[in-house]
C-alpha cells in the first residue's frame, strides 16, 4: 500500500450539549483541530424516497493515526468540516502496515 495523499485540510469536530434554557438540550460543534487528510469517493447508490431520488455517496477519508483517548483520534459521531462541506464520521479503522494511519469511513451532509 503506497503512503496516502494528504493533502487536504479538514477540521474535526466533537458534538456538545448545550442546554437550550427551556429544559432541553441542543446540539452545537466544538472544534478539536485541524487534520491533514486524503479523501476518496466510494461507490455512490441512488434510492428512491418519496418521490425525490437521493444520491449517496460514502467517503474514506485517511488521516495519520493518534493514540486512542487523544483528542485528535476521530471517532464515530464527530465529523470534519472543510469550507462548507460537512462529512459525518460512521466508522473508524486501522490502516496502512503499521497501523500508521486511520481511515474514517463518511458520509457528506447536503442540506436539502
């Protein structure tokens, strides 16, 4: 396996809490920090919904890996954020020999 191309800036992002003051909660981002990365598109579907047909496209995004419990380890349920685009982390795996890096395995939030 050749070395990734990381050469794309991306932020991650940590869901927070915050009391909404009538006795529920919302939900805001915190950033943890920038990460150098390699995005690359998986197979897209299309599925039908109603009568609008949505288009998914799944996205492995590489990363250099970080000890589990630091801050800058993504885990499922962050997120990154480049510009305007937001893609949601579902899942994260080992990879390359060493276990040099991580790949995110995401998906791209389009506001509709």
């Amino acid at each position: 396996m050749a070395d990734p191309l990381m050469n794309r800036s991306l932020i991650l992002e940590a869901p927070q809490r915050v009391a909404d003051g009538a006795g529920g909660f919302s939900r805001t981002w915190e950033p943890l920090g920038v990460l150098w990365a390699e995005v690359k598109a998986g197979r897209g579907r299309e599925m039908a919904q109603g009568q609008a047909v949505l288009s998914r496209v799944p996205l492995r995004i590489t990363v250099r890996a970080a000890p589990v419990g630091a801050v800058s380890r993504p885990k499922a349920g962050q997120r990154f954020v480049e510009g305007t685009r937001v893609f949601s982390i579902h899942a994260v795996s080992d990879a390359g020999s060493h276990g040099q890096f991580l790949t995110c395995h995401a998906l791209e939030e389009v506001a509709p």
